[in-house]
C-alpha cells in the first residue's frame, strides 16, 4: 500500500469511519474550500460562521464568490449557540461552519438539527479538534462534513496539512473528482516541510520556542519557507496561485508516525488541562465552564489577560511557549477587516475576547506552567 493510502487509512482507523470518507490536503483550507465548492457554493450563496477564526476560513468562502455572514461567540465557551446561529439564517444560507476551538465544542447536535430542519448543509472546523469528543462521539462526525488540520501546533502536526471526513456520503460524489484534480506539491515544497518537521523535532526546545516562532513567521512572511499563511492570504481576498494543493508524501509520513502516540498526548493535554483549569478557578478567574471538562481534549486553555503584550514579554522571559491565537476576530488580520465583509461592532464578544486572549500550552509540566502563573496572577482577568 503507498503511503496516501497507508495514511488516509490510519485516519480512518482512528475516527472508526470508512478510508473512502477521508481526503488528504496541504492544507485544512483546502480541505474546507473543497467540500464548500462540493456542496455548490457559489456567488448569491451565504456561509455562517463564528466571527472569531482564522482568516483564511472566510478566504475559502470568498474565494467561490460566496459571502460569509459572521456570528458572534459565546464569551465562555468560545463557539457560536445554536440561538445565535439561528438568527443568522436567511433562504441564501447556503452552508453553516462549526468550529470547535480550541478542542471546545458547543450544541453541535443543536446547531446540526438546526441546519438539517431547513435544508442546510453542516460542516465542522476541526482543525483544533482531532481525537477530542463532544457528548461521546468524536469531533467531526455529526455534521456532512468536517476538515482537520496538522500544522505545527495542532493535536498532532505533520507541518502543515489538513485532511476532510465526509460524512453523508451522498457528497461524495462531487468530492472525488476535485480531490483528482489537486496540484501535486513540488519537490521544493516538499524538501523545505522535511527540513522544517526536522528542524522543530530536533532544535526546537524550551529555550529556542520564542527566536524559533520569530525566525518562522519572518520567513514565511517573507516567502523562503512554507508557512502556514502566505502574505496574500493575509491581505486580501484573491485565491493565491496553487492554493489547491494535495498532500504530499513528506506529511504522511510524519502523519503516520505521530498518530501512533496521540492517544496519549491527548490524555496528557486533558490531565493538564483539568490542572490549570483547577488552578484559575481557585484564584477566582474566568475559566471554561466545569461540565465541558469531561468531554473536551483541550489543544490549549484558554486564558484571558489584561495586557496580552506584556504577558507575552513575561513569558517569553521565563521561557514559556505562550501561545498568541486569535488576536483578532480574524486572526491575524489586525487591520482593517473590510475586505472579509466583517463589522466589528456587530461582534463585541469576539472583539472582546480576541483583545485579551492568549492560551497555555498543556504539553509542559503543569507545576513549571502554575509557577510562571503564579508569578503573574494579578494581571489575569
Ligand atoms: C480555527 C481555524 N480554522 C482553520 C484553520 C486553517 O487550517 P490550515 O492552516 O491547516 O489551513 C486554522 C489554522 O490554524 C484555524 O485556527
């Protein structure tokens, strides 16, 4: 069996859902924008989503000519309710994203029942979510479709990478002969994400976290390395060229190799989870509400500070790898966020929320994390 193969089973294995139901992609983008193009999306159509995501999710929808109508989130749990969502719905709603975030989920059987009683197809933004459950059964599995990601930080990292679950197989059909038509990621492409993979296995430790990430989005910014977002992506709404790029053999290999310890790292990430959660409660600050602890595989915890810059700093001193996602409704676009159709007034929480989030890697030792906390309760909200 060749590697895609070999891969795109293992994934299935994983989720229990059958190989024919999963695609490989470079990116989780692609994964989205192809099951949107899949479900027909196109010019007059509408897409809900949560306005608090990466920009490259609306992308994907403005790339078809579609419009993307935002909702707001609920402030605790980071997600949009099925309430809200419902709001949003108009005869052009073409398509509706669940995202969990952060490994959260919220009302997604709500939300699914919603769009299925009016004829909407569903799709979920796992991205953060991969082996986490939501009322018992793994994220992803209940809407028509779900995409996934593996970039660096995410349940487990193949560089970059994004794989989509097609659940009402009846998709399939349109699925199939786009995902034949995916642009083959060139040697270069895949030459540079080896050495990368290599590089972050091996020279990234505690110590090199903050001049690694540097060093990474310069180049990326800058175009020598494969990043995570080019700069067109971050400035406009034009579809850069070669965007619809399969996976390559370099990112299931890696694949491969990772899934056969996610299990545990999950179990470890949901331990220290529950830790730091226990912690922020006993110093009175906002947390995740308690009953989603059981269900949720967090990537990060979420924390809010008063000033996320001078966080930063303090952690970087103390050699923290404090995570910065979600600086903005549409992260990490800090401009102008026109071009993408959002009106930041129409979503306080998100802005809320994206001026003082940052997230706390569970991957360290839960008594080196609550150290660093310690040192700095005072400027947590
Ligand atoms: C919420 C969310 N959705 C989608 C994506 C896109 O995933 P990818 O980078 O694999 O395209 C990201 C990227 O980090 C994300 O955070």
């Amino acid at each position: 069996m060749n590697v895609e193969l070999t891969y795109q089973s293992r994934i299935a294995e994983y989720l229990h859902v059958d190989a024919e139901q999963v695609s490989l992609y470079w990116k989780g983008r692609v994964a989205l924008y192809t099951m949107l193009k899949a479900m027909g999306v196109g010019p007059g159509d509408e897409v809900v989503l949560p306005a608090f995501t990466c920009v490259v999710v609306p992308n994907a929808i403005l790339y078809l000519g579609a419009t993307p109508i935002y909702v707001d989130i609920n402030p605790t749990v980071l997600c949009c309710s099925a309430e809200q969502i419902e709001q949003a719905l108009t005869p052009k709603t073409k398509a509706i994203l669940i995202q969990n975030m952060l490994g959260l989920s919220f009302e997604v059987e709500e939300i699914v029942s919603l769009a299925k009683s009016r004829g909407i197809y569903t799709i979920e933004d796992c991205t953060h979510g991969f082996g986490g459950k939501h009322q018992g059964v793994f994220n992803g599995l209940r809407s028509d479709a779900s995409f996934f990601s593996s970039q660096w930080n995410k349940p487990f990292s193949t560089g970059i990478g994004g794989m989509l679950v097609v659940n009402n197989r009846d998709l399939l059909q349109p699925v199939n002969p786009l995902n034949s038509h995916l642009i083959k990621p060139s040697a270069k492409d895949q030459y540079i994400l080896y050495i990368l993979i290599w590089a972050r296995t091996y020279l990234l430790k505690g110590f090199t976290y903050w001049t690694f990430l540097r060093l990474y989005r310069w180049l990326s910014k800058k175009g020598v390395v494969v990043g995570s977002s080019s700069a067109s992506e971050l400035e406009g709404i034009q579809m850069p060229k070669d965007y619809v790029k399969g996976m390559s053999k370099v990112q299931c290999r890696a694949g491969i190799k990772a899934l056969s310890n996610l299990e545990q790292l999950i179990s470890q990430r949901k331990n220290s989870g529950i830790l730091v959660h226990d912690w922020l409660t006993s110093q009175g600050k906002t947390t995740v509400p308690a009953e989603h602890l059981a269900q949720h595989a967090f990537l990060k915890y979420p924390m809010l500070v008063k000033d996320r810059e001078l966080f930063l700093q303090h952690a970087e001193k103390e050699k923290i790898p404090l995570g910065d996602w979600f600086i903005s409704p549409l992260h990490p676009v800090l401009d102008s966020l026109e071009p993408w159709g959002l009106e930041v007034s129409n979503v306080p929480n998100a802005v809320y929320i994206s001026k003082h989030i940052v997230n706390l890697p569970l991957e360290i030792p839960v008594p080196r994390l609550i150290n660093f906390l310690e040192l700095y309760k005072n400027e947590i909200i």
